[in-house]
C-alpha cells in the first residue's frame, strides 16, 4: 500500500506545482481540440448532406426514366393491340364477304 501511496502523492505534487500559465496553455490546447472537433463534425455532417442530396437526385432521375420507358412501351404495346385489332376485324370482313361470295354464287 505504501508503494501506490508515494506516486500518487508525487503525481498530486507535480500537478500542484504546474504554474498558472501551463494551466492556460493546457486549457486553450483542449479548447483548440475541441473547436477542431467541431469544425470536423460540421463538414462531415456538410459532406453527408450533400452525398444524400446527390444519390436522392439520382434516383430520381432513374425513377424518371424508368417511368418514360414504360409509357413509351406501353403506348408501343397499345398501338400494336390496336393494329392487330385491325388486321383481325379486316380479316374478318373479308371472310365474311367471301363467304356472301360463295353463297351467293
């Protein structure tokens, strides 16, 4: 017990003994760490920001395009139903006179 004793006594005079300037100096030392601290947090949190406003814009921007290929197809899909719409309700017509033909002669 007695050997923890004498250092921390020693260690209780050391700190003691620091004179006022090395206790300001320290002070504005933790205070220069902690206004670094800070200013880092404030880019990173910038840094942040503005990645996730670039990546929501992508992804809006993909989401766009997604949704005009899929009109663009499906106004594609529309006119190709409407075109063999057409051609069946042609075919059908001529069948039918083609029938009446045969009736007929």
């Amino acid at each position: 017990m007695k050997k923890l004793i004498v250092p921390v006594m020693a260690a209780a005079a050391l700190l003691a003994a620091c004179s006022q300037k090395a206790q300001n100096e320290t002070s504005e030392a933790a205070n220069a760490v902690a206004a670094d601290t800070a200013a880092t947090t404030e880019n990173a949190v910038g840094d942040v920001d503005v990645a996730t406003d670039r990546a929501l814009g992508s992804a809006e921007a993909s989401l766009d395009n997604a949704g005009s290929a899929i009109e663009h197809n499906t106004d594609k899909a529309g006119a190709a139903i409407g075109n063999a719409a057409d051609r069946a309700a042609d075919a059908t017509g001529r069948a039918l006179e083609n029938t009446g033909r045969a009736i007929r002669d």
